[in-house]
C-alpha cells in the first residue's frame, strides 16, 4: 500500500491523538489548551488560529470517535464511524504546497476549526486504510496493560505491540523469566 507523505503524518497524528487519552494510570495528555498547542506544533498542523477551550472540547470529541475507528471490529463500522467524521468536518479537498512540503491535498475547508482539521485530514488517511482492505491494521497494542493504538505498516501485518522495545520487550522478558522460573521449579 503506497502511503504518501501528508497521510502519513495524519496516520501519525491520529494515533498520537488517540493515546492522548487518559487510560490506566495515564492522566489525559490533552489535560489543558497549552497542551492541545504542544499537539498541533508537534504535528505541524497549519492553519488553526488561536486555539481556546471549545476547541480543547471538540478535539477530545473528535478523539473519541477515531478511537471507536480503532476499536471497530470490521469495515463497516470503521467506515461509518470515518464517514461521519469527515462529514461533520466539511471536508473540502484541495491541493496545497506550503511550509517547504511538495504538493499535497488538505481535506479541511480553509478556515476550519483544529477539530475539524484533525477530523478532515486524519480521517480520509484512515479511509484509505479502509478502501484499500487493509482496515485490520488499525490496531491496539496487545500488552494487557497498555492498548495503545498504532497502525501496523509491517509487510505481513504481524506487528502486536504499539512499541516492540518497551511493550514487546517487557511482555517477552517476564515470559522468559516465567519459562526459566517454571524450568528451575
């Protein structure tokens, strides 16, 4: 699957997005505006204005319907729930080139709100994902004390852990530890 530059960094940004979430003991990574501006200069999303409380509210929103993408057990679903999204964000595509990046299509209408932005944009990269089959690689981690989501880029879709060097780590070790105990007792 050909994975452009723009959806990649959008594939980035809705994973980002979504394990901003406050899960276990993990407080709420979108916790205050200062923090939702920490997002957007981090993903190098343009055109958003002064961001305000309503936006903070809206993007947690918008958070919690690409969650449901991940978390949705076939196309159907994640296409519905994709479709609402881009169509509550008046998705308006267009070809742009700005900030040094070659051309590349934005699907927010100018102007749009953040949410709407990571809606648009992050949206349409998970509907390709969709369009194309390959909707099973919207994953969660498979670390019982994490379920961060990732998307699995590996070429035979075997990726487990939203990190191998600590989720996937940590999980093989303490089964090492547990084969070498059990051999010893």
């Amino acid at each position: 699957m050909l994975i452009t530059h723009d959806t990649r960094r959008s594939l980035d940004a809705v994973v980002d997005l979504v394990n901003t979430a406050a899960e276990n003991d993990t407080p709420d990574g979108l916790a205050d505006v200062a923090s939702l501006d920490n997002f957007v200069r981090k993903h190098g999303i343009s055109d958003v204005g002064v961001l305000s409380e309503h936006d903070l509210a809206a993007v947690r929103e918008v958070r919690g319907r690409f969650a449901g993408v991940f978390a949705a057990d076939d196309p159907r679903t994640a296409a519905g729930l994709i479709n609402e999204l881009v169509a509550v964000a008046g998705t308006t595509p267009r070809l742009t080139d700005h900030d040094g990046y070659d051309w590349h299509v934005h699907y927010f209408a100018p102007g749009a709100s953040v949410a709407d932005h990571l809606a648009a944009d992050c949206g349409m990269a998970l509907a390709f994902f969709v369009v194309a089959g390959e909707q099973d690689r919207l994953r969660r981690c498979e670390a019982p004390d994490c379920r961060h989501a990732f998307v699995d880029l590996s070429r035979n879709r075997s990726r487990r852990y939203c990190d191998s060097r600590t989720c996937g780590n940590r999980l093989h070790v303490a089964a090492y530890r547990a084969r070498r105990k059990e051999a010893a007792g």
